[in-house]
C-alpha cells in the first residue's frame, strides 16, 4: 500500500482515467462540469406515480441522473425478530432491518416504467444493486452505470460482477479502511473494470459538517489514480460544492419531492429548490477551480499597467547618471520592472531623458542581468 503523505488533486493523473469515462455519453471527469446525481433510494414513498415525478423533478432541477436502488427485503436480509435485526440509535432507532426494507426498497416491477420515464424525459437513471441478482436485472434493462453502496463495499463477489458488465462503477466508501478501498478497488479492476469513480462518503444520516472530511478525496485520487467525487449526507448544499472546488466530478445527494411528505430517507434528503441551488453552486465552484495559472488572465491584462516599473522623473542629459532624484519606481507599469533599479543606478543615460518617460534598457549604458 502507498504510505507517501496527501496531497491536493492532481492535473498530472494518467489522462487514461477519464479519457473514456461517461454515463449515457455524458463525459465526466476533470475538467468536465461536476456530474450531479439525485438519489431517490425510498423518497418515491411506495408509490410509483411519485417516484415518476421525482425524476421529473430532478430533470427540472438540472440534474444528470437519477439514482435508484434494487434489492428485496430479502436479499438483503431475512426476516428475523432477533435484537442484532434492530436499528440501534440515529434516524432509524428502532426499526427491524426486514420492514425497514420492505417499506424502503422499489420494486422490481416498477423499474421498466422508471427507465422508460427516464428516456422519455431526458435524464439518465442507473442504479445500487444489493446481490448478483439485481445485476443480472438490470442488465435485463441495459443499466448505464452501477453505484456500489458504502455498505457493500466489502463484498467483492458484488464488485467482481459488476465489473464484469463493462459499465462504469461508482463506489462508495462510508465507514470504509484504507485496506477495504484498495481491495474493492484492486477487485474491480481486475475483474474488467476501466471507468471507476470513488466517492468520499460519511455514512451519517445526516452527516455532521465536521466529519465531512473533504481532504480525503486528495488522499483517494492520489492513492489509486482514479476520479473522485462525494456521497454527501450532510444538510444543505455547502459541502457538495466545496468538494466541487476540491476537485470532486461527481455529487450524489438523496432527492425528494417535499421532506414534510415524509420517507425514510427524507429527512436528510434535498427538495427541488435545493437541489437546483445545488447544481448552480457546483458549477460555479467548478468555474472558480479552473486550472493552474501563472499567468496574467484575460481579465488581468487589463489592469496589468497599474503595476509599478522605472521612470525618469527629472530631465538627465545623456552621459549624466542616473539616481534617485531623477529615476523612480512609480506607477503605471510601461517601463523596466522596479527589480533593476540597482542596476542602473550610477549609470550613464545614453541619450537626453525627458521627465515623464518609461525608462527602457537602451536608455542606459549598462547590461542588465536577472
């Protein structure tokens, strides 16, 4: 494992990580608008009708795609009434792991209709699967993508199947090791997988600002060469775009039409005006984060003559020398930059030199260094 100390987000990754990597033609990757993704897990509330106007919702908000999950109670559970079946503490306290999912998860026979929605109006929409057998389903239904959720990122059984679709993964990695991370990753990638995108993630409902952790994005990116992004579960909009300014491609919120509706989920989950806020903020994060520069910007060669340089402010006869009564460092910025005034100090001025111009090294009658 690779024990050198983080650093920032890197221009200089291999270009080969996002050369290629898209979702439903959407390129995503640096450089690329932030790939904004709604999550609507069990906010459709039972009732399909509402899960149809969550992706509306989200096109209208400006989001890329929409995400759903697909498991049973059963395959992610069993139906056991033992105390270690019982949510303990947070949104859930109390609740039994089996009802919790049965009222939680969307069923299988609403996905056609979901996809189908979803062409027709224009957004994208992929998918968590839970076992091997949501893969084979969605397959079925000619999945873009796979997101594979913080919790089931030890089990690299799942991870190897998706891979092996060819499509790109997304990853969680909430409550995640070092250690776990690489596994997952070094699985998929060895079982086929090229366009892999590794979200930071604190798996909180709802995260607290202070464990948000954002500088471990750095950490994922320059650790195993991969494009990053947040699962983000913390209240508000703030978080997400900051990760955008850290260099984050890929925001995943949980979506809803109205938290007073209710859910599971909605507690933590943005509505339509906050996730339209969403998508403003991380674009203008990604327009602020830009590229590395060391150069004057459009805008600052506009300005650019407001900087101090050599002038002559007093008249010098040529062959007179030149010192601080008659050369000054003034504002603006037409003549030699200020650093070679010690230089032509005590030189001769090869010509008559007139109050008001910018001195230039023909002027003088010495060679200037840097």
């Amino acid at each position: 494992m690779n024990n050198q100390p983080a650093q920032a987000l890197r221009d200089d990754r291999d270009d080969s990580i996002n050369s290629s990597l898209h979702i439903a033609g959407r390129p995503i990757g640096s450089g690329r608008l932030p790939y904004i993704v709604a999550e609507m897990s069990g906010n459709h509330n039972g009732d399909m009708t509402r899960a149809l106007k969550i992706l509306d919702a989200a096109k209208a908000a400006g989001a890329d795609a929409v995400k759903i999950q697909t498991y049973r109670a059963d395959t992610i559970t069993i139906d056991y009434h033992g105390p270690e079946f019982m949510e303990k503490g947070g949104l859930w306290d109390g609740r039994r792991l089996y009802e919790l999912y049965e009222e939680a998860h969307t069923p299988w026979e609403w996905h056609a209709a979901i996809f189908e929605h979803a062409r027709n109006i224009g957004i994208t929409v992929f998918s968590s699967p839970f076992d091997v057998t949501a893969v084979d389903f969605l397959e079925e239904l000619d999945a873009p993508a796979y997101k594979i959720a913080s919790p089931e990122i030890i089990d690299l059984q799942l991870i190897r199947k998706v891979a092996q679709t060819g499509k790109p993964i997304i990853m969680s990695t909430g409550m995640a090791s070092l250690e776990e991370i690489e596994e997952a990753v070094t699985a998929a990638q060895q079982a086929g997988a090229n366009n892999l995108i590794v979200l930071h993630c604190t798996a909180a409902y709802p995260t607290p600002v202070e464990e948000a952790n954002l500088s471990t994005m750095a950490e994922i990116s320059r650790r195993f060469n991969v494009e990053v992004g947040l699962s983000d579960h913390s209240l508000g909009t703030e978080v997400s775009a900051i990760a955008v300014a850290l260099g984050a491609v890929f925001i995943e919120k949980h979506f809803t039409l109205s938290r007073e509706d209710g859910g599971v989920d909605s507690a933590f989950s943005l509505e339509p005006p906050e996730l339209a806020e969403l998508v403003t903020s991380a674009r203008f994060a990604h327009a602020a984060l830009g590229k590395p520069a060391f150069t004057p910007t459009h805008s600052e060669k506009l300005v650019l003559k407001n900087r101090r340089s050599l002038y002559v402010v007093a008249p010098v006869k040529k062959g007179s020398l030149l010192d601080h009564t008659n050369i000054r460092s003034i504002r603006p910025g037409n003549g030699l930059k200020p650093k070679y005034l010690e230089q032509v100090l005590s030189q001769q001025a090869t010509r008559d030199l007139d109050f008001g111009e910018p001195l230039e090294a023909s002027m003088v009658d010495v060679s200037l260094t840097q």
